[in-house]
C-alpha cells in the first residue's frame, strides 16, 4: 500500500503542494482522493470487487416495440466493407421537434460508394411520435438528408424557441433550422457550419457564456481511398479494412456562434490544435467554475479534455493530468460513445465511456480538483466483448452509435 501510496503522490494538486498525513489530523480532500485512488487500484489488483446485487422479482422489463411503433427503417452504410468509412453510420437524437409535447425521432442513415438506383438512395429519417406510435414525416418536415450520416446533436441555436438540429456526415455536415411550423430550413450555408470532412460526434453549449449555444465537431480521420495505410491492416491477425490507425487522423472544429444565424470558426483561437480520431463531445462544467468544460472521446488515440479559461479566455488541455486520457491503467482505448451524469450523487459530474470490441467500459468518477479515477471495475460497469459502443445520458446528445 506504502508503494501505491507514494505512486499517487506522484499527481499533485493545482496548488503543486506536497501532500502530508500528519497522525491524528483531519485528511484534506486530495488527501482522500489519493488514498481512494489507492484503494481502488487495490481491489482492482486482488478481485475484491464489490458483491453483485442479484435481480429481484419484479425488476423492470423491456419489450421490443420497434416495428409496432412504426420503426422500421434499414440503415445502410456501404455495400463490400472494404473502407473504414462503410464501418461507421447511425446516430439518432429523441427531442421535441414540433412543440407538442411528445418526444419524437431522428434517425441518421447512410450511404455507399457504389452509388444508387435514381430514387432509391437512403436518408435520414424524422419519426413524429402521436400517443407511442411514429409517423414518417421526413419529406413533409423537409428533414431528408442523402448524405453518408454519423450523428447529429440538438439545440436552439437561433433562439428562437424550436429546437434545431445539426447532422455531421462523411463530406458537408448539415444545419436545419427549426422554422416553428412543423418543418426545417436548410441554414447550413448561412450558418457557415457544413464543414467538409469526417464529422462524427457533435455539441451544443455556449463556452464564452454570451448567451448563444456554440458548436464543437468531432472529425474522425482526413480519409481517401487513395491513401494507403502506413501500417497492416490487421484486427486479432485477420486481414481487415484499414483504420483508424495507420491513417490520417483529421482535426475538431470549434464554432462561436455570433447571434446572427452565423458561427465563425474559432478552433485555433482558443487553443484546440489537437488531432485525434475523434469520436464524441460533450460540453459539461467538470470542475463548477461555472464555465461549459469540453471533454472529447478519441478512437485508439488519447481523450481530450479542454477545461475553459473562463473570463481569461480559451482552453486548455489537460485530460492526462485529469486522469481521463486512458484508461486507469494507461492504456489507450477505442473510445466511441460518451456520457456525462453525476452518478455517485456527490454534487460532481463525472464521465462514462464506451469502447470498442473485447475493451471494457470505462467509468471515470470526477474526484473534485479536476481529477477523475477509473472505477470501472471496482464499480462493475466494466464489460468487455459487449455490443455497446455508445450511450446517451444527455438531453438531446446523440453520439455515434
């Protein structure tokens, strides 16, 4: 214990002050929080891992009502599987679009080098929800979107009341803008927001609190056909399609909105120049100064966390000093959904992350002092070779899925 002890001494406190345990005197919180850290690693290491709780009689169960509510869409997403890009496809976001207080649908589809039939191309959809049954109202809404769809994110960027809706593709993402009588406008180009590239995961908040909601993109990676992997092109020793690894990884995309119906790129203005293979976003006060954080789930490639300056202006990374770069043993993961939701009831948010195939979940609580620890295992949300590679505990966050 002594030697984990002096292991976790080794992250010190913003104050950069040493840390003490004088015999019979109260235990700061840093202190708690690298005796915690301690412990956990502990069970971790002897399988002390808190007892299940058996489910009990009565527990609630879920029926599947996919197509009985009217679901019946097909996603597609390439044909032969031989590109990266035809591996990727299919978020969706539940929200209010026409104000009538029932929670309705958009599905993200996608799309296929090989191209198709005149009329048969897939879309996106937009399902209205009346008393649990949804209706397809995507042409009649103005919603269809033909482009190779990743995720979309949902917020009242013009404020005008209606919720809007932004759609990041494979090519020119997609602004539609709520017109508040049951169907969207197409502000992409006005909005100066159809970034051209890999966008996958999005969000909405207003980092320089002006009152406008900001947007971050995360692009996943500079893709070509034409590029050839710098590495094989191999997963458990089979031969597979290239990526993310061995390509090109692509840079996120901060947006200030103005208050104008215009956002004005501001990525390198406030210190974002990271590029990763960036999956998911989520903008959420992680250290309560009052000021939207940003934290960035990256495939195979360290995450990002952009903690705001604040009054001062920008945003500074610091997701390795955080605890929130790797897993708790330091080791990269294929990160690819997130969530963000204080679990413990502490008063502090703190951030759960899925991944990739045989990689288990990774649960970071926020220990105050903008730490985190992994309590993946010791809190037995770990799961590895589980389908799951996103989670939605947001309002209105639709991560890749």
């Amino acid at each position: 214990m002594k030697q984990l002890f002096d292991d976790y001494r080794c992250r010190r406190p913003p104050s950069n002050a040493e840390m003490t345990i004088t015999p019979g005197a109260e235990p700061t919180q840093w202190d708690l929080h690298v005796i915690r850290r301690a412990l956990s690693f502990t069970l971790l290491t002897v399988g002390l891992n808190p007892v299940s709780v058996p489910a009990t009689d009565g527990a609630v169960q879920f029926v599947d009502h996919t197509v009985t509510a009217g679901l019946a869409l097909e996603n597609v997403s390439g044909t032969t599987q031989s590109y990266i890009v035809e591996g990727m496809m299919g978020g969706a976001a539940f929200f209010d679009y026409d104000d009538d207080g029932d929670i309705d649908l958009y599905v993200a589809n996608g799309s296929s080098f090989d191209g198709f039939a005149a009329g048969q191309h897939p879309t996106n959809r937009l399902y209205r929800n009346t008393d649990g049954i949804f209706e397809d109202v995507t042409t009649a809404a103005a919603a269809a979107d033909t482009s190779w769809s990743m995720g979309c994110a949902v917020a009242d960027y013009d404020n005008d009341g209606d919720a809007d809706l932004y759609v990041t593709n494979f090519g020119a993402n997609t602004l539609l803008a709520n017109s508040g009588q049951g169907s969207f406008v197409n502000a992409t180009r006005t909005a100066g927001v159809g970034h051209q590239g890999w966008g996958t995961g999005s969000s909405f908040g207003d980092f320089d609190l002006d009152g406008d909601v900001d947007l971050y993109v995360a692009n996943y990676v500079d893709f070509s056909r034409d590029y050839e992997s710098t590495i094989p092109c191999k997963w458990k020793n089979i031969e597979v399609y290239c990526g993310p690894r061995g390509l090109l990884p692509a840079r996120d995309v901060l947006y200030r909105n103005e208050g104008d119906g215009r956002f004005s790129d501001q990525t390198t203005e406030v210190g974002m120049t990271s590029e990763y293979y960036g999956m998911t976003a989520i903008f959420a006060d992680l250290d309560d100064d009052g000021w939207p954080d940003l934290f960035v789930a990256d495939d195979t490639t360290p995450n990002l966390l952009y903690m705001n300056q604040g009054a001062a202006g920008g945003f500074a990374e610091g997701a390795l000093a955080a605890g929130v770069a790797y897993s708790g043993e330091g080791v990269i993961q294929g990160c690819t959904g997130a969530a963000i939701a204080d679990y413990d009831n502490d008063g502090r948010l703190d951030i759960f992350v899925t991944n990739f195939a045989d990689e288990f979940n990774t649960l970071y609580r926020n220990d105050g002092f903008g730490l985190f620890s992994d309590l993946s295992f010791p809190s037995r949300v770990a799961s590895s070779g589980r389908t799951e590679v996103a989670c939605d505990l947001a309002p209105g966050l639709c991560p890749v899925l």
